[in-house]
C-alpha cells in the first residue's frame, strides 16, 4: 500500500487565496510586461485573498529562459498594441 501524505498543501493552493484569470483589462494569455526585467512574458492569473490582489502569474521570460514567475502587481502592465497609421496615397496628396 502506498503511503499517503497527510497535512500536506499542494503549493498552488493556500486556503484563504483564490485564482482569477481575468484582472482588470488583462486576460490569460495576453501579452505584458514587467518592470525591471528583460524579456517576454504572458499573463496567466492573479492571487487573491479579500479582494485584493497579491500575486501576478505570468510565464515568460529571456530567449531559452522562460519559466512561471510571480510579481507585485505594481510591476506588471499590459502591453498595448501599436496601431499602424494609414498611409497617404499619391492621388490623395495630390488633390491636398
């Protein structure tokens, strides 16, 4: 018989906290980016405990480095796309 282990929390789990994938306008799997460190990284969820938010879960990291990492919120913002402006073209100058 195999042996059990009693009394044991997985770490993912700590009674008072709770996931949640969606914080504010940021969703898992979107693109953010954290102050203080270099590379590339996607949100995955948030802790919580009381409403408010403790720790932000996001997977990424340097070229051939990426792991799960945990950040205070205040270091991590969402990255916003950068909208392509619309070219002029020549006949549209040309009547200017």
């Amino acid at each position: 018989m195999a042996r059990r282990n009693v009394g044991v929390i997985e770490p993912n789990y700590i009674p008072s906290w709770h996931k949640e994938e969606l914080w504010g306008d940021i969703v898992s799997g979107d693109p953010v980016k954290v102050k203080g460190e270099q590379g590339a990284f996607t949100f995955k969820h948030t802790h919580v405990k009381e409403g408010e938010v403790i720790a932000v879960i996001v997977y990424g990291g340097t070229y051939g480095n990426t792991t799960f990492r945990a950040f205070y919120p205040d270091k991590v913002t969402k990255i916003v796309a950068k909208t392509k402006r619309k070219r002029k073209s020549s006949a549209q100058e040309s009547e200017d």
